[in-house]
C-alpha cells in the first residue's frame, strides 16, 4: 500500500506514475504525490445502495457528477478541527506579538546612569 498523509484540509497520497509520450512509457516518476480534499461521503440510509460505490472517489468528484442525495463535503468534526487550527494560530500570532511589544516597552535593566 502507498503511503498516505492526512491533513487538515487535504489528503495525499504517493505512488509511482508512468511518464507517457504519444502513448509509449518513457520512464516511472516514484513516488509522485497526489493530493484530495479531505472530503467525504454524506447520504441518508435510504441513499446507501445508490451512494455506496461513490465514497471512495468523493474528492475527485465534481458536484454534478454525483447522484441525487449523495453529497460530498467536510465532516463536521474535520469542520470543528479547520476551525479550531485557525484560531490557534491567531492567538499564537497575537501572543508573540504582544509578548515582542512587552520586550520592547519594558526596561532591560533598572540602572540608569
């Protein structure tokens, strides 16, 4: 099985691809990364024999390739963790920025002569 990385908002994967030219292999690129949103397949039970042989090309897919009542889309507990990493890296970014003012404002030692 090739490797397969998971992100935030996106997922990949590396495999070997054949380099073709006017039909005739030329050469192999190793391990060339493919990557996917990190989407997957939402239906209701009534949809599972319809929706089922879809799930696993569901980031490849454009919207109106899909059957009716199938959808592909974030989960929301992925929703949940893109928010939450946001706003991690807000604060972080507001943190060392106060922390750099605090420095600057502060006296490095307390004699003056």
């Amino acid at each position: 099985m090739a490797p397969v990385s998971y992100g935030i908002w996106k997922r990949c994967e590396y495999t070997n691809v054949s380099v073709l030219r006017q039909g005739v292999a030329i050469g192999t690129l190793t391990n060339f990364q493919f990557c996917y949103p990190n989407y997957y397949m939402r239906y209701s039970p009534d949809n599972y024999n319809l929706c089922y042989n879809f799930r696993r090309r569901c980031s490849v897919l454009e919207k109106h390739q899909l059957p009716e009542g199938c959808s592909c889309r974030y989960l929301p507990f992925t929703k949940g963790l893109q928010w939450l990493t946001v706003l991690a890296a807000f604060f972080l970014f507001l943190g060392l920025i106060l922390l750099y003012l605090k420095i600057i404002a502060s006296p490095q030692n307390g004699w003056y002569i």
